[in-house]
C-alpha cells in the first residue's frame, strides 16, 4: 500500500530534488549548476537560490529550515561562504547547522547544501 501522504518532487532515475512527508520536505543535495567553476561566494548565492525556490514550490521558506547541513570542498571557504549565508538566512530563524569538509561528487563544486523544512503552507 502506497502512503498518499508522500509526495516527491523532479523526480529523476537516482534522486528526487525534494519529499514531503507529514508536513516537512526534504531537499536532496543542492549544489552549483550553473557555473561550477565560480569562486565560492557565487557558488553559495546559486545554491541559496536553488533551495528558496525548491521551499517556495513545497510551501515554506528560508524561516521554517529545521536542520541544515553545509558540506565545503575546502573548509577554508567557510568564511566566504558564511559572509553569504548570513546575508540570506532569516533574522532571528537561523537553523541547526553543521559544517563540514567533504569531497564531494563533481570536484569542481565548492558546496552542497542538504537540508529539511517544515511546510506551512498545503500545496
């Protein structure tokens, strides 16, 4: 029996960009699409965007993030890379976060960025 309660989002052969399950949507790791050779800082700012627009089609937004997880190629790009987040996370609604080196799947990303929500709004 197929829960109805689950929906999942561009769905591909290997992943789907989002689910939502009971009222809280799961983002697949947002990375860099459109320049993966841009510096960090231009890096963030696209996969920021992506993960606005992907909460946007769930019904929630950047103030309804339960948990978040950074992974850096290089964790000296945390600064960089925090001067971004702080420009764009929500006053007084920045999330449960941790941060983390990794080597991630194409070596020309600089970060991939997963994380969950709470919906607040039925689509």
């Amino acid at each position: 029996m197929q829960d109805t309660q689950l929906i999942r989002h561009h769905v591909g052969k290997r992943l789907s960009e989002m689910a939502i399950y009971r009222g809280v949507v799961y983002l697949a790791g947002q990375v860099p699409e459109n320049d993966p050779d841009a510096d960090i800082s231009a890096q963030t700012r696209e996969v920021l965007g992506h993960i606005d627009r992907l909460l946007a089609e769930a019904g929630s937004d950047k103030r309804h993030i339960l948990s978040c997880q950074i992974f850096l190629r290089d964790i000296a790009d945390i600064g960089a890379m925090n001067a971004v987040w702080d420009e764009w996370v929500a006053e007084g609604a920045a999330p449960p976060r941790a941060t983390v080196q990794a080597a991630l799947a194409d070596p020309r990303w600089g970060i991939e960025v997963v994380l969950t929500a709470a919906v607040i709004q039925e689509r």
